[in-house]
C-alpha cells in the first residue's frame, strides 16, 4: 500500500503522512499482543475511512497512511499534531506511562519536499524514501551482481594498468593540475560518494556555470518545452571552454571513467546501473526522478549511455533509468556491457 500510495503522490503531487508505531520493546506474546490490540482500537477511533491502517511489520510495527490532506506545508504540519495530540491522549487512557514509554512512534511526509526538508535529507540512505525500496527475492541476483563487478573491476584495473598509467602522465603534461577528477556523487539510497575520473577539465574551473547549465536542463523538462528545444545535450555542456584539449579526446573516447572501475571494486558503484547523479543536481529533482538513486547502485554504463547518452533529454535519461532498474537481470547487464564498447566506438551523443 505505501509504494501504492506513493506512486498515486507522484502522478497527483499530493503527499500523505505515513505514521509508524513501533512495538519492539515489548516482550512478544500475551504482552505485545495485549499493547497492539490497544493501539490499533485508538488509532482506528481517531482514523478516517480513506486513511490505511495496518501491520507495516507484523507483530511489532503498526503504519497508518494518512491521505488527501491538501499540500501546503503549515496544513500539513497541523495536521499531524493534531493526530499526534489525539493519538496520544487516547493511549494514556488506556495504557499506563510506563507501558507507553516503550512505544515508539515517527512520522514521514511524502514526498519530503513539502515538508521543506533540503536534499541531503531526502536522500538520506536512513530516511523514510528508503522505506519504498522492495529488494525481496532480488538478494541472491544482485550478490552475484556484486561478484561479478568485482571480478571485472578487478581484471579490467590489473589489464588496463598500463593505460592507465600512460593517460595518468598524458594528463599531468597535458594541463596543470591532479591527474584525476574528485567529485561528490549520490549512490544507493542516496549514500555520498567519492567519484574518480581522469581530469578533462582546467584545475580551479568555476562550476556555478554547470550548476546553473543542469538546473535549467532538468527545469526545461516541467515548463512543458518542446522536446527538440532539450534535445541538444544532457549534463555536458556542448564547447566547453573549461575542457582541456586532451580533455576533449579523453570525453569523446570515454577514457575519462576508466577509474570508476575503482569506485566499483570499492563497492560505491556497479558495472551497469543508473548514471550516478552530482548533489546539486538532486535539488532540481521531481518526485519521479528520486527512483533513479534509490533503487540500484549507480553504473559505469548503462541503458541511458548505451542508448541515447548526451543526444537525450533529461526526463528520457531518467524514464532509461527507471526502466532498466525494473527490469534489471544479469542478462540485461550482459546485453548493456556487450553493447557498450559499440557506442564508445561511435562516440554517439559524447563531447
């Protein structure tokens, strides 16, 4: 019901309080029972018809979803303190303090936005948006998903060391600065990473002007623009004046990820995923587009890199995302990898 209800918020924009009342401090049996039966009756008394109660996790976390409450913050907020105020005055009348100690009770808003809440808290791998991510019977796959990107990390680092090494010194004489790129980026559920690539840019360049380039790109998709007015380029601005000459060949190639095969023996990416998003970014987001960082490690590759790269729209990259992390088997990421080096190869949509 809740990833119901949250995929109802994303096409109607209206959020919903979602309350757990987590019983795990009672000892399981008569005594918890005895609690549950008590919470239930009070959270039922006080409770729409339209609002949904029931077990989140059976016998020890009652959720109750509280729906079609406008969307303006102040209404919100009043809203749940009355329910919190009534909840509460209800249980003390038929449980005793020190019983009513042990209950613990928290309260989300989705989507979190409407609670005025910044982007590093929606994307808190601990926040209520994890809550929607549903990984049953994915354990096993996505184990000897990580097998394998270890396997291949691994090989692709020790073969490709000499290139590695070579494009390491090209760099370095090429231009002033580090050899590679260190960048904050989103992961799984919203979890910082250090992101490594080969610098293709001058040192000290002033990044406000790729904030203000993605905050546009992404804005353009909900002004209702026509889709080959933002069809020119997606994340990399087309001439950049900051990109080194070697720079522009490490980017046409590609050569530029070679050392995200780091960030994925290190655990904080995959070989195929989503591509991983920059901080700022995620500020700009949709409701829809948060599905990209919360449901699979970010990739190398991908369905976006392998399809439509940087000739997309921002919403199209997204919507390859999504699709692929719905359907994501190890044979979709076999299909991906093996038709990666074919899009390297024709630089399709790279600057």
């Amino acid at each position: 019901m809740l990833r119901l209800e949250s995929k109802r918020t994303e096409r109607t924009r209206t959020p919903f309080l979602l309350l757990f009342l987590d019983l795990q401090h009672f000892h399981v049996g008569a005594e918890r029972k005895e609690v549950a039966k008590k919470v239930s009756d009070v959270l039922f008394s006080l409770t729409r018809e339209i609002d949904i109660k029931g077990w989140y996790k059976y016998d020890r976390v009652i959720g109750a979803i509280f729906v079609e409450l406008g969307s303006i913050d102040n209404v919100l907020l009043q809203t749940q303190t009355e329910i919190a105020e009534k909840l509460y005055r209800g249980l003390s009348e038929c449980i005793d303090h020190s019983r009513l100690d042990k209950i613990s009770m928290s309260w989300h808003v989705f989507p979190d936005t409407f609670n005025g809440l910044s982007a590093d808290i929606l994307l808190d791998s601990n926040g209520p948006a994890s809550l929607l991510v549903d990984r049953r019977g994915k354990r096993f796959p996505l184990l000897l998903k990580r097998m394998v990107d270890v396997i291949i990390s691994f090989l692709v680092i020790i073969l490709l060391s000499p290139t590695f090494l070579g494009l390491a010194i090209l760099v370095k004489l090429s231009s002033k600065g580090p050899v590679f790129f260190r960048q904050q980026r989103i992961g799984l559920l919203g979890k910082k990473f250090v992101f490594y690539k080969f610098r293709s840019m001058q040192e000290d360049n002033d990044p406000a002007v790729h904030k203000e380039y993605v905050k546009n790109l992404i804005a353009a998709g909900k002004d209702g623009s026509s889709l080959e007015e933002h069809k020119s380029n997606v994340f990399k601005i087309k001439n950049d004046p900051r990109v080194t000459r070697f720079g522009r060949f490490l980017r046409k190639t590609s050569l530029d990820e070679l050392p995200q095969f780091f960030n994925v023996l290190k655990g904080d990416m995959s070989v195929v995923g989503p591509r991983p998003p920059i901080p700022y970014e995620c500020e700009s987001y949709d409701i829809w587009h948060r599905k990209r960082v919360l449901l699979m490690k970010p990739g190398i590759t991908g369905l976006w890199q392998v399809k439509g790269r940087s000739s997309t729209t921002f919403d199209e990259m997204v919507r390859m995302d999504i699709k692929y992390v719905r359907e994501w088997s190890l044979w979709l990421d076999f299909k991906i990898m093996i038709q990666t080096p074919f899009a390297v190869l024709l630089c399709k949509g790279a600057y």
